[in-house]
C-alpha cells in the first residue's frame, strides 16, 4: 500500500482553527488602534476648543472656527492663526463656527468622516 501524502481532516481543521484565530485577533487590534486615534484627538480638539474659548475671553473677542478638510483653524485678535490638523484618514466639510466673547456657541454639530464610518462631535 501506498502511504497518502495529503492533509487528514483533523489537520485541516486544527489548521483553519488557528488561521481564523489569527484573522480574528488581527481585526481587533485594528479596531482598537481606531479607537485610540480617535480618543487622541477627541482630546486635542478639547483642548484646542478650550484655548480659543480662553483666548476670547480674555481679549473679549469673537472668534471664529474655520472647519477645513484636512484642519481646524481659528485666528486671534492679533492675526495669529492657530491649527490643528486632523488625523491621517479623517475629513470634515467647510464649515464656520462663531463662538461669541463670552465662549459660548450655539448648539451645533460637526461631522468628522472616517473610512466607511461617520463620527459626529456636537457642541455644547
């Protein structure tokens, strides 16, 4: 008898167990990869926010925030422009906002594209 040179089932199968946990674990750091991308500049964005509030304040000065596809933008009284751009696969439309002396703006919301998903941050 001749001695077979393919795979048995049970090796087939070990085989496609381990590939598909390997898939798997590799769709999960991924996605929390995402998320950590997005956290950083949710917390960025906070604190730019918080700056052009401060910097109104302080000058008692409305500004105004340019919202462009690849950055964020305002200027102070003095013409100093301030940006932070947005991260690498992240686009917003054209898009001002006011925000009046005091640092209040009015309700609004913002949306920020991201490959196949759509993550709105609404100010209030």
């Amino acid at each position: 008898m001749s001695a077979s040179k393919s795979f048995t089932l049970i090796e087939s199968v070990i085989t496609l167990f381990i590939v598909s946990i390997l898939v798997s674990l590799t769709f999960l750091f991924a996605v929390k990869n995402e998320n950590h991308v997005y956290s950083g500049f949710k917390r960025e964005f906070q604190t730019f926010f918080s700056l052009a509030q401060a910097i109104s304040r302080e000058k008692s000065d409305d500004t105004i925030f340019y919202f462009n596809v690849n950055d964020i933008s305002f200027k102070n009284k003095n013409g100093r422009e301030f940006i932070l751009k947005l991260p690498k696969d992240y686009k917003t439309k054209n898009t001002n906002i006011h925000l009046k002396e005091n640092g209040y703006v009015m309700p609004t919301t913002i949306d920020f594209f991201l490959i196949a998903k759509i993550t709105k941050k609404n100010f209030q």
